[in-house]
C-alpha cells in the first residue's frame, strides 16, 4: 500500500527539482506509525523501477525521468504552476527601473577596467586588511551589544563620533541626538521626503542631480521641480507664485554628477 500511494504521488507530476528529496526511511516510518523495515521495502521497490534514485551521504530523491515518460503513450499529468504578476501601489508602478538585466550585478570584484556608471565602489582602493582588524576588534569588545536591538537612530557611540567630526571638520555644531543612522543615501532622502512633504507640495532638485533624489521625492508623492546648475552650485531664484520648495536637496560639498562645490553666499 506503501508503495503504490508513494508511485501514484510521483506520477502525478507534483514534485520539481525544489522538493525531489524524499524524507529518510526513519522519519517516515515515525510520522506514519509503521515499521522502517516496511518502508525500507517500499523504497528498494521504487528504487528498482526507477522511480527513486540514491545518493550517498544526500538521501533519496526522485528520479529525473520517470518510467511512465518511457512506459506510456500519453504525457504525465503535470499540474502546471500559474504565475501571476505581483499586485503593486500605484506609487510604485509609477517609478520604472529603466536599468535592465544584471547591468549593475558586478559582484565583488566590480566591472573590469575604468568605469564611470554611479555607485560603483572602487572596491581595489578599500583597505580590507585594516577593516577586518578594527572589525574584530570591535566584535572582541562590543559584541555582543552590537548583535542586539539597539536605538532606531543608531549606536550611539557612532552618532556621538559623527558629532565630533562635523563640528571639527564640517563646522556644524549638533548633538548625537540630532542624527540618524540611516543604512545609506537613499534611505535618509526618503525618511525626509515622507517627514517633510505632503502630497503635492514642490520639492526642487538640482538638474542634472542624482536621480534617486527625484525617485524620493516623487514616491512620497512630491511635485519635483528640478533646478539648473551653473559654477557656483544649484541656481536660487524668487520661485512662481505656488511653486515655492518646501524642500530643496541640494550636493553642496561635491555637486553630484558636475562636481563644483556650492558657493558660501549660495
């Protein structure tokens, strides 16, 4: 009985290359309250007619051609998996990836040769030695604290660093408990975008800019007006009556992609 219930589930079509492992003989016997020897039995016999195939050390799984693909005139009944798209936001769909294919999928070791594509790393100049010694230092020390849920605006000992640095080098005076760790740009640009503007309000951007900035603002529902740029930085102008920024983002330090530095009058 073992046996016929398990050929007639192969030849129903209901397993793909994901579930083709068989549970062990043990773990079968327990979860149906029989003998292993019965199922030892029942698989030795599949196993013979080519249902089964073993693997040492891996276990049993199904064989790759069955022999009602041999045996028989007719097709095996495979029920066939329909796919449906994904049901998404409008605010979504109105933001197209037009990056297509693995274009940006350069693995660790990044595109051969020089490149200019954005958000490339030059992974070749970062000091990977001196990373994992400081890494292992502060897991030897911190570990523990670190694996645990911390603050949402981040590890405080990191804030109170980025405090000391942008008051010594950037000359902005803040306390740690004005910043924010975020896990990169264009999560900052978000958690602005959403704690900043309402739907459509206008929110100037430099042009040209970094185009992530306009995906931000136009997906927290933002009216982007981009602004243009000249040598000292993004140009200010007395805006049109209802169409005054509630927001302007701007790269002052290195205007991203022209690279000026924003004049201290602008």
């Amino acid at each position: 009985q073992l046996y016929r219930q398990i050929r007639d589930e192969l030849i129903s079509g209901n397993f793909n290359n994901n579930s083709s492992r068989l549970p062990s003989s043990r773990a079968l016997a327990d979860d149906l309250g029989i003998s292993r020897l019965t199922v030892n039995l029942a698989f030795e016999k599949l196993q013979a007619e080519g249902y089964l195939k073993t693997r040492v050390g891996s276990g049993t799984f199904v064989a790759e051609s069955l022999p009602e693909t041999f045996l028989s005139p007719r097709r095996p009944n495979i029920q066939r998996i329909s796919e449906h798209r994904p049901r998404l936001s409008d605010r979504v769909k109105n933001l197209p990836d037009k990056r297509t294919g693995k274009e940006f999928d350069f693995g660790i070791a990044g595109p051969p040769g020089v490149t200019f594509v954005p958000a490339v790393a030059a992974l070749d100049e970062f000091p990977v030695g001196i990373w994992e010694r400081l890494r292992a230092q502060v897991l030897a020390n911190k570990g523990a604290h670190l694996l645990q849920y911390a603050s949402s605006h981040g590890d405080v000992d990191l804030r109170k660093a980025i405090a000391t640095y942008l008051c010594d080098f950037r000359g902005a005076r803040c306390h740690h408990d004005q910043i924010i760790v975020t896990a990169g740009t264009q999560q900052a640009m978000m958690i602005s975008a959403l704690a900043l503007v309402n739907r459509g309000e206008v929110a100037w951007i430099e042009d040209p800019g970094f185009y992530q900035a306009r995906r931000a603002f136009g997906f927290a529902g933002g009216t982007v007006i981009p602004r243009p740029i000249d040598q000292e930085g993004i140009v200010i102008t007395r805006p049109a009556k209802g169409s005054s920024p509630k927001i302007i983002y701007v790269t002052p330090s290195h205007q991203f992609p022209l690279g000026m530095t924003m004049s201290l009058a602008r």
